[in-house]
C-alpha cells in the first residue's frame, strides 16, 4: 500500500475517519469496486430512514446504527478509489447522489415519525424544509463538479483546516459536524430524542448551503 493512498487519519477529527480505515483496510483486499460500496451504502441509508418511520426506540437506534454504517462505507468508497486508482466523474456523481437521497429521506422519516408521535404536522414541515435545504446544497455540488467556476476550490479536506477567513471558518466548522453527523444521530437515538434533529436540521440546512454558495462566491470575486 503506497502512502499516496494511505487512509490513516492524520488528526482527531474527524471521527468517522478512524473507524473508515479500518473497513478500507478490510475491503482493499476485496474485489468490490468504490462503486459497489457506495451502492452498500445507498443501501443501509435507506434502511436507515425506513427504520426512523417507526417512532419505537429501537426501531430508532437500528436505524442509528445503519446510519453510521453508511457513513462508515461513504468514507471507504472514496478512499478505495484513491487506493486503487480508480476515480471516475461517475462514481464522484454517483457519491453525491447517495449523500443528498440518504440524508434528505433521513429529515423525511424523522419529520414523519416524529408527526405520528406527537400529531403536530410542523415536525413534518420542518423535515421536508431540512431536505429542500439539502436538495440546493446537491444542486450546488452538481453545479461546481460540472466546472463551474463559482464554487471552484470549496472542496478542501477536513484535515487541512481553515483559513483565517470567518466565513471559511464557520463553513470548515460545518463540514466536520456534517462529516461526523451520523454520531450525533447515534448519541440522540441512544436518548431517544432524534426528534431534535428535525429543527435542527431545517434551520442548519439552509445555513449549510447559504455558507457554501457564499464561500464560492467570495472566491470567485476575489
């Protein structure tokens, strides 16, 4: 193993990281391609979200693990691309596609569960609100992999860290609790207050996407 495609962590965060390597470690001595883990992950995200429909505690801390187990597989198949040399436009799209299904069929099914619990119908509200906020972030991403300009360079690792800028800043702030979100879903579902996520999630949303077009936007008039 070249240590150009070396997947040990080289800081604390983020936390996903430290358990991806050791899958990637596992599955680099498989034939399974990036594309077929990231078809896995599609897979356990949406098992994920089908067990969140259920307002049971342990329906919601199945779907806790299932979520992390996506997250865990996410950071794999990027990682075995790089290993194995085999990055592709289509597996990069392919990637982003499964990001913005998996987690805006996870604010649906809270948003509804949560509506089945208390039979206030705003909880519903507030989850199609959180995925309409991921729908213009995946619609950004597809804009910058298709070139343009506007969000040139936004894509920077986790690990490298901020610039001094505030907006970099906040947005770096954000991509790490993003990257390492399937924990948080975890803790709550272990306290069985998931439902915390549905606000959350539907003012965090649109802040995320606001700070990634205006991070792209100041680049691009610099």
């Amino acid at each position: 193993m070249s240590d150009l495609g070396n997947p040990k962590p080289i800081s604390l965060f983020p936390l996903i990281r430290h358990l991806s390597y050791w899958a990637t470690i596992f599955l680099y001595k498989t034939p399974a391609t990036p594309n077929h883990i990231t078809a896995v992950s599609l897979a356990f995200g949406v098992a994920a979200a089908w067990m969140f429909l259920n307002p049971s505690y342990y329906s919601g801390l199945t779907g806790a693990v299932f979520f992390l187990i996506c997250y865990l597989l996410d950071n794999s198949d990027g990682e075995i691309a790089r290993m194995k040399n085999l990055s592709s436009d289509f597996g990069q799209r392919f990637d982003t596609f499964v990001d913005w299904i998996v987690h805006s069929a996870l604010f649906l099914a809270l948003g509804y569960s949560t509506t089945e619990r208390t039979d206030q119908h705003i909880w519903l509200w507030c989850g199609i609100l959180a995925a309409a906020g991921g729908t213009i972030n995946y619609i950004l991403d597809t804009l910058r992999d298709n070139g343009t300009k506007l969000f040139e360079g936004q894509e920077r690792m986790v690990e490298d860290g901020p610039s001094d800028s505030k907006t970099d800043q906040t947005a770096y702030a954000s991509r790490v609790i993003r990257t390492d979100f399937c924990f948080i879903v975890l803790g709550l579902a272990l306290f069985n207050s998931t439902w915390l996520l549905v606000p959350a999630a539907a003012i965090g949303a649109q802040i995320y996407w606001m700070l990634q077009f205006a991070k792209g936007f100041r680049r691009h008039h610099v």
